[in-house]
C-alpha cells in the first residue's frame, strides 16, 4: 500500500483534492490530503513543508503529489522525508533557490497563457472562470466553499532552499485543457528543468475537480511503475 500525499495549489486547501482521495482509498492505498495556512501572511514555504513532513510522520511509502503552486513545496519535503516519488500536477517546477515570484519571468508563464488565449479565442485577461472553471461543474462547484481561500504574499518571496532534486522517479502530469498553464508551455518548462516528458491528462488547471477519475487513474498508473 502506498501512501498519496496530496498538496494543494494557491490558497492551500486540502478541499481541492476532495474528489481524488476517495478514488484513491478505493484502489486500497492511503491518501493524504494536506491542508496549508495560504491566506496567513506569516507562512511561506518552509513552514508549508513543515506541515507535509508532519503529514507524513513515518510513513515510508510515499508518493508526493503537488498540484500548481504546490510544486514549490516538494523539493524541501523531499530533502527531509523518505518520499519514494513525486508526481507533478499542472505544477510550476522550481530551480534551487528561485522564489515563486521569480519563476512567472523565468519562464515567460503570462507570455505563454496570453498566446494560448489567442490561438485558442479566449479572453487574455485573466478572471477565474476563464482560466480555472471553464470545465468544472456547477454542481462540484456549488458543494465546495463559498469562497477560495487566498494565497499571501509571502510564499512568492521565499527562495525555495533545495540544492537538487532527489534521484527518485518523478512524473509531470499536465491538462491538456489547462489555460493557465498550457499544455505546451509545460511541456517546455519540464523539458528545461527536469528533462522530463509530460503525461497529457483530459482536464484543465483544476484538473481534480474537473476530472478526478483520469487523474486517479495515472497517478495509480505511477504507482504500479513504482513497484515493477
């Protein structure tokens, strides 16, 4: 049995993963939906960690999913836990040191949306229905808070201490409907910074609540490659 340790993009919420984790129980493994303090301005990246690796406890068998901004957070897990591999999901992939707020220019992410809207025919400003909710139900969207929990400043600040990234199988998964994050811009993002291919999934950003059943499915699919 593995156990799927699930860390939520912006704003923190363990909500996110809502419709994931039972799948996930079903199959017989562990999951772990973590919940982060993302509108406390006094939490930034070190502490979010601190709180996965008391997730993790001594669990030995762990699969670190992170979705979005969360991908900021798995290296300085990895450095301190016994994670066996991660899994990326439309995740930003940080350098050693880099902040959050510097890898938007690092890697011309608002470029590479901005075209994606052009070529596609959708509005290049950005607004939450556009770019997160295009293809979330109405109904999942009415059963969750009224209201998404905000991401302090703070993360996009701290340097994201970790010097590499562990040798350990890693896996990137991307929305092939994702707007925020284009599918081929994270294709490139992966290609440069892990040499890693991306595993195209149905769905778009919030890919867990749009379609949980493909994500579980190739995340179970990570799992049995671990054990071959």
């Amino acid at each position: 049995m593995a156990s799927f340790v699930l860390v939520p993009g912006a704003g923190g919420m363990a909500w996110y993963w809502h419709r994931v984790a039972p799948l996930i129980r079903a199959a017989g493994h562990e999951s772990i939906a973590v919940d982060l303090p993302g509108d406390d301005t006094q939490a930034g990246l070190a502490a979010y960690a601190d709180i996965v690796v008391r997730g993790i406890a001594e669990r030995s068998r762990v699969i670190l999913v992170a979705q979005s901004l969360g991908g900021f957070t798995a290296p300085l897990v990895c450095a301190r836990a016994p994670v066996r591999m991660v899994v990326f999901v439309n995740a930003m992939i940080p350098k050693p040191d880099e902040t959050a707020g510097q890898w938007w220019g690092a890697t011309s992410a608002i470029e590479a949306r901005e075209q994606a809207a052009t070529r596609r025919g959708y509005a290049t400003e950005f607004d939450p229905g556009t770019y997160f909710l295009h293809d979330v139900s109405q109904d999942v969207l009415r059963a969750g808070p009224q209201r998404p929990r905000e991401e302090a400043e703070i993360v996009f600040g701290e340097p994201c201490r970790f010097t590499r990234w562990p040798d350990i199988p890693i896996h990137v998964l991307a929305g092939r409907d994702d707007r925020f994050f284009p599918v081929e811009f994270q294709q490139r993002v992966a290609r440069e910074r892990l040499g890693k291919k991306v595993e195209e999934i149905p769905g778009g950003h919030l890919v867990a609540l749009s379609n949980p059943e493909g994500l579980t499915e190739h995340l179970l699919a990570c799992e049995r490659g671990l054990t071959r």
